[in-house]
C-alpha cells in the first residue's frame, strides 16, 4: 500500500480541483484525515481485508502516482488499496483512502480503464466531495452503514434490514458529474485514452445486466454495482463519451497497452475465496467449515463478509452465517437465549437435518414473518438460517425455506478438498480458438459464453484475434 504525503488547503480558498471556493466550516483537513484513518480498519473488515498481492499492489500504486502528478494537487495525501472482494466497487473516503475492488479489477480489460476508475474516485478527494457530504453520513454513519452490525446482543434483532450490496452514503448528482470531469481532465493530462471511461462504463453495464439475468430479477440499466449512489451507467457513458471528444486521443507514449494490465492481473483471485465459502449457482458451499445448501431456483445466493443471503421474489430473504455455542449450552437454550435472545417464538420444533439436531421456530422481525433454525455442527459450531417473508405473501414461501434447510448437509473431507479457488488465467489466442472454445475452459457453472464475453469486454458476434489475449477464470 503507498501512501503519498502532502496535505488540503484550509480556509476559505479556491479549490485547485473545482475552481470554485473552498469553504470548509464542515470539516478541516486534519478532520477529514483522522475520519479516513478511523474508517479504513472498518472498510477492510466489511470487505474482507486488503487483497494480498505485493506485486499487484505496487502496479496499482504506480497508476496512482502517475494520475496524482496529473492533478490539482500533486502533493495530496492518497492511501489506494485493493479490497479482496468480487464485488465490482470504488469509492473514496474523506482523507485520501480510494478503494478498488479485485472485482473490479477483474472487469477493466487495460491500465487506462482501471485508471479511469481511479482517476475519478481520486477527483472526489481533490474536490474536497466528503468534507461537503460529511452530513450526509460520509463519516462515522457510513461505517455504519456498511457494517450493517446488530445492535442489542442478539444475533437476529435487525437483521432482516441488512444484507445485500454495501452501499455508501451518496455525492450529490452535481458532485458525480463534477467528479467524472475532473478524473478525466486527471486520466488525459496523465497520458490515458480519454475513452477509456466510457468503455469501461459500458461494460459495467453489461456486467450489471448479466448478473441480474442470472439472479431472475429485472435489470435497471440506471442501476449497476459500482455505487448504486452514482448516476445512471446511460447517462454516465453520454457523458463520458462527450468529455472524451473534448480531450481527444491519449499522447503518444501512452502506456495504457492491454498487455500491461493483463499482465498485471493475471493469477488474480476471482470470486468468493475459498476460506469464505463459494457460491456456484443455487448452492453455497463451505470447504473449510465442511458444509452444504441449496436455494430454489427463484432465489439468488450472495456471498458477504458476515452472512450469506439469498433474495427472493416479493423481497423474501434469507441469511445464514455460523457460530459457537458455549460448551455447556444445549443447543435449544442457545437458540432461545443467545441467538433469539428477546424474541417470542412459536411452534418450536426440535428435529434432524443430515444427522445434525436442529431447533426451529416462527417470530416476526422488522415486520416480516420470520423463521429461525438453528443446526448443530461438530463440537459447538452452530449453523444459523433465517428466513423472512412480507405478511402479505402468507404461507407461499415456507416450502422454500424448508427445502433450503432440508438441503443442508456437511460435506467430507474429499468434497471439500475438490473446491478450489478460481483465478484469472491470461492465455494467448491462438489458430482454431474461439469464443465457443474459450468460454468452455472457464470455470464457472451456467451462462459461460456470455461471461467470457462481458469478462472481456465483447460483444456477441465479436471474432478473437490471433495473437490478442482474453481472460478466463480457472481453478
């Protein structure tokens, strides 16, 4: 991680990024910088920590020098980290803390689109956006926002409100859009192809869709991963596009060759890790806490730091995550007094799953009819699932949560040892290959033709080249 020194002017100034006035009665500098540093233990919690890859590291480090020499403020203090999560995030904290995502380094196909990325979360900091946005939780409540952590000493009191993708605290639409045209004033002065913005806007967008066709809900082409908070990804692409003709081609010398981010990200974790369980369709499976279940086919399973969910049609849901028991505590007083605690349940039911004894019972949280079942595991390892459903939807949904928990199962030591961590594979396009050939090497369930596609930046119909590279995710 390379952290750059320097420091905001204070006062009532011109702001060098803007060319508007700095007023800063909300928040000094030094402020910004103590909630950045406060925050950033937290962010890595949430996301699963740092993604630890020194060599990686130090080529995103090299992109952000060369953005930063092209801004306003050359000497501002900046901390880029990589986040070990699949999510396809950025985002920016007061004090000079930006944020990617492997995730999202997955997705930009060359070192111009990923500086695109940067160069416009960087602009939030230049422009000084989180000290103007700290009411608006930029702060100590957008952490927790993103913790999303229970309160109460119960492990089921407000959860149903939980989950999902994290989402921060949002700019104001003028802020976006100031943002967009201040990172690509930074991406052209620093030598990038001023288009790349637009493209990789655009396959965002097509990520996006993707991923809402696989997950059986509609898709909002205003609406995508990288921020919901942002502007629509149409809009953003016309306006990126219009900026990109004002700053014309990149100069000569750019050094946004595709080889070099391939290069770079090759061998790049993809997905889940494995140490956090793996999603593969409807099933989520566990290779180190040895365990397996499945959801029906209208559910979509998410993979987070705390909990796994699924989300269902009519907003039913489910969370499962796991924990221990006290050695001495049968597992029905853990359920009614740790896990439960200060809820009233009905129809308790004691039963079996897999050879597991469970504990189950009906409640209602957060206005959802709600049902919570406890499986024991080897030694004191508890298995938690609970499932919610709007009043109005009835009984409809308990079929599905029944089969969910009656496909739980623990799984041996030679089905856990078979699930591998998947990376991406940088390979060569050679004679005879394509998109059919390629997308059938890659290791990822259904839909692997159009993964391919989107993972590189193609379009249907798009012939591979001889001697160009692609991506592949591979165990």
């Amino acid at each position: 991680m390379l952290v750059f020194c320097g420091s905001l002017l204070t006062g009532c100034t011109t702001n060098p990024a803007t060319g508007g006035a700095n007023f800063t009665p909300f928040m000094a500098p030094d402020e910004e910088a103590e909630i950045g540093a406060r925050a950033h233990p937290k962010i890595l919690k949430a996301y699963g920590g740092a993604y630890e890859d020194a060599a990686l590291q130090s080529y995103v480090d090299r992109v952000g020098v060369r953005l930063r020499k092209a801004s306003d403020l050359p000497d501002q203090a900046l901390t880029i980290t990589i986040l070990d999560s699949p999510v396809v995030n950025a985002f920016a904290l007061p004090g000079g803390y930006i944020y990617v995502t492997r995730g999202l380094m997955a997705l930009a196909q060359n070192e111009a689109e990923f500086a695109a990325v940067v160069a416009h979360e960087m602009a939030h900091v230049m422009a000084r956006h989180g000290a103007q946005r700290h009411s608006a939780a930029m702060g100590t409540r957008l952490v927790g926002t993103l913790l999303g952590s229970v309160v109460g000493g119960s492990a089921m009191v407000n959860l149903m409100g939980q989950g999902g993708d994290l989402v921060l605290a949002s700019y104001s639409r003028d802020q976006e859009f100031e943002a967009d045209a201040i990172g690509m004033r930074y991406l052209s002065g620093a030598g990038y192809e001023a288009g790349a913005s637009a493209s990789f806007l655009t396959s965002l967008g097509r990520q996006s869709a993707l991923h809402a066709r696989l997950a059986n809900q509609s898709h909002d082409v205003n609406r995508v991963d990288w921020l919901a908070s942002h502007p629509g990804t149409t809009e953003r692409i016309e306006e990126a596009q219009t900026l990109a003709h004002k700053y014309g081609a990149a100069p000569h010398g750019t050094r946004s060759d595709p080889m070099l981010y391939l290069s770079a990200i090759d061998g790049l974790l993809y997905g889940d890790a494995p140490e956090a369980g793996r999603v593969e369709g409807k099933v989520f499976s566990h290779p180190v806490l040895k365990f397996q279940f499945e959801v029906p086919n209208d559910f979509h399973l998410a993979n987070t730091v705390e909990a796994v969910w699924s989300y269902g049609p009519n907003k039913s849901l489910m969370r499962f995550d796991h924990s221990n028991r006290p050695a001495s505590m049968s597992l029905e007083r853990y359920f009614y007094d740790v896990w439960g605690k200060r809820l009233a349940f009905r129809d308790v039911t004691r039963f079996k799953i897999a050879g597991q004894e469970a504990v189950s019972g009906w409640t209602r949280i957060d206005g959802r009819r709600s049902w919570a079942v406890v499986i024991a595991g080897q030694g004191t390892r508890t298995f938690q699932f609970l499932f919610g459903a709007l009043p109005q939807t009835g009984t409809h949904y308990d079929a599905a949560f029944r089969d969910t928990v009656e496909s739980f199962r623990l799984l041996s030591d030679a089905e856990a040892r078979a699930i591998r961590a998947r990376k991406v594979k940088v390979v060569a396009v050679k004679p005879g290959d394509s998109v059919q050939s390629m997308s059938a090497r890659m290791k990822l369930g259904d839909a692997l033709e159009d993964r391919f596609l989107v993972l590189n930046g193609l379009e249907q119909g798009n012939a591979l080249r001889v001697g160009t590279h692609v991506k592949l995710v591979v165990d």
